[in-house]
C-alpha cells in the first residue's frame, strides 16, 4: 500500500467523516479502527495536520507525548492489563493514511500491522 493523497483522519477531525469516538480533548482525538487489527484496535491522533511522527520537534514534543499519556487513559478506562503501541512513519514505515496516529491493539492483535 501506498500513503493516500487525502487526510482522512483530518476529515474525521472536522466531523465530516464519521468515527466510532473513544476519547477527545483540545489537542487529541482518539477513535476505533475501521479495519481493526485486534478485538480493540484504537487510533489516537493529534487534532493538528502533522503527516508523520518526522515532525516531531523541541516545541511540539509535548502534543506528540500525550498520545502516550491517552493511551495510557484509555487502556486504564477499558481495563486493559497489557496492549501494543505501535506507529508506522512514512510510507516505507507502512505508513497509509497521512496523518500521525498511534495504535493501540489488544488484546489478540495480528502481528503484521
Ligand atoms: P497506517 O498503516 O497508516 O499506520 O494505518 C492506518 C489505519 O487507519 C489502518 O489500520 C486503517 O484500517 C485505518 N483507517 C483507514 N481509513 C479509516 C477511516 O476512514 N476510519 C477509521 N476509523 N479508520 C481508518
């Protein structure tokens, strides 16, 4: 697969496409997968268009860092008691949808994503 052209997750931000929501503040927005890779597969994105974690700078390390500090909410909300992090960058990273995203997989997840 390749990176798409369109931000889909930015779409999702914008209400214009629509998502099954599990978390959202200020910055971040988290959402089930559409395809998912385990019984709960979640995606956590920041709300701001970075394309991937590359970006990731002195000034914006904090954004990027509460993807974690989420997940950690949201494994501890449906009683999680292990889980797989995992983020694709860039397109020879297995990277699709142009837009940073964490995953989180648990549990069962299929190990090829
Ligand atoms: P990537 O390979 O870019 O790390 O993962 C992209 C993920 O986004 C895939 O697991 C795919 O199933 C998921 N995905 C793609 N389009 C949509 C969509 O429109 N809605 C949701 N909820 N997930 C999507």
């Amino acid at each position: 697969m390749t990176f798409l052209e369109t931000d889909i997750f930015a779409k999702i931000v914008a209400g214009d496409i629509p998502c099954d929501k599990v978390f959202e503040n200020e910055r971040i927005l988290a959402f089930r997968d559409i395809a998912p890779k385990a019984k709960h597969h979640i995606l956590i994105i920041p709300k701001e268009n970075y394309i991937t974690a590359q970006e990731v700078t002195e000034e914006n390390k904090a954004l990027f860092g509460e993807l974690f500090l989420v997940a950690k909410e949201i494994a501890t909300d449906i009683h999680l008691t292990g889980y797989k992090l995992a983020m694709n960058v860039g397109e020879t990273g297995g990277q699709i949808v142009p837009h940073v995203h964490l995953h989180l997989l648990s549990p069962d997840f299929k190990s090829e994503l």
